[in-house]
C-alpha cells in the first residue's frame, strides 16, 4: 500500500468515506479505436503519464491480471487476489501506436524490480504487459529482447507477458487522482517526480501543457 509517504490516517479516510463497487469494464473499443492494458506500479501515475501522450483518449485506473471478481482497493492491496493495478488506455491507432504505448510502458516505470515499482512493495504493484493478440505480444516481446540487449536497464526485465482477460474500474476516487489531489503527499513526493522523469526519457509526443 502506499503508506511510506501518504500518512496512514489520510488513506484511511479516503477508503472508508470513497468506498464504491468495483466493476467489470468493457475492452471493446469505439469504431476507430483501440484499447490497451498495461501494470506498472501506483496506477494513480500510471493514468497520469498515459494520458499525456498525443493520441490517447483516455486512461482508467482498475485491476487486472487475477481472479477475483470486483475486487476492492483493499483486496488488492492485500496481494491475495492475483490482480495488479493497472490501466486501460483508450487511443487512437491513427495518433498512436500499441509499439509508441509499449514504449510509454517501459519508458514510466522500472521493469526489472519484482512486485515492486519505487516505495511501493507486493504483488500488486508488480509490472504486466497485457496482450489481445498475436501480434501485440510479438510486439512486447521484440521491445523486451531490444531494451535487453540495449542495456538500457542494469538488471534483468521481469515484466510479465499475459493475456489480457477482465479488467475491473476502480473505484471513483482512483480516477484522475493526480489532477484532483495535487497536494497530496504521495502525489508530489512519487507520482509528479516519475511523471517529470519519463518526460525527460520518452521520445514521442505528448500533449500541450502535459
């Protein structure tokens, strides 16, 4: 959980006053677009980095990679449901590319800490690159062998490779959690600092203003 930085007493009351089912969300894209699924720590930075990039629509924060059912925060948190935090990013494959997402995927996180991402420690926080198809996974895999034999990482990638399968909303609070809590400690001691490294290591394109 994240309480190394964020006081105990200040999650405590956002779980017990913001508590909401979780909800099995729909993978299938509008016409025209696409969906992607990725794990890579706090999801609360995760849908903040995503959401900068030129071409994507939108990024929600859930849980996949389980197999519970409507799992809760605290479920999660419990690193007993097999779920980790992550994202559905909605894009435009016209804008964007799965290849430019799984660059944003690496480019936003350390993949070579097992169930670890920064403070955060468990299961849950454990990186996952979430494939549809054949071709996505092909895709993952040539950008792990690529990254490995760059030596752009000092230890091994242990990003999981999987299938993607449900994936559950979280609840409402989790959503745009950067833009709405600022101030928050979490938020200006981790998120906002790895948000501010990625942008100085992606490549590609990213919003106005982002």
């Amino acid at each position: 959980m994240k309480i190394k930085i964020a006081s105990l007493a200040l999650v405590m009351f956002t779980i017990l006053s913001c508590k909401a089912q979780t909800e099995k969300l729909s993978l299938t894209p509008k016409a025209g677009k696409a969906v992607a699924v990725f794990a890579e720590g706090c999801f609360w930075c995760s849908e903040h980095v995503f959401e900068a990039v030129v071409g994507v629509d939108e990024a929600v924060s859930g849980y996949s990679g389980g197999t519970m059912k409507n799992p809760s925060y605290e479920q999660v948190g419990s690193n007993k449901t097999g779920h980790a935090e992550a994202v559905a990013v909605f894009y435009d494959p016209k804008k964007v590319s799965y290849s430019q997402l799984v660059d944003v995927f690496f480019a936003s996180q350390d993949p070579t800490t097992p169930n670890q991402q920064g403070p955060d420690r468990g299961s849950s926080y454990r990186s996952i690159a979430f494939y549809a198809n054949a071709v996505e996974k092909k895709i993952i895999e040539d950008k792990i062998k690529e990254l490995t034999a760059k030596k752009v990482f000092a230890n091994p990638i242990v990003t999981e490779v999987k299938p993607v399968t449900a994936f559950y909303k979280a609840e409402d609070y989790h959503q745009d959690y950067v833009k709405h809590n600022p101030n928050q400690p979490y938020v200006k001691g981790v998120s906002v600092p790895r948000y501010n490294k990625f942008k100085k290591t992606y490549k590609g394109a990213l919003k106005p203003n982002s």
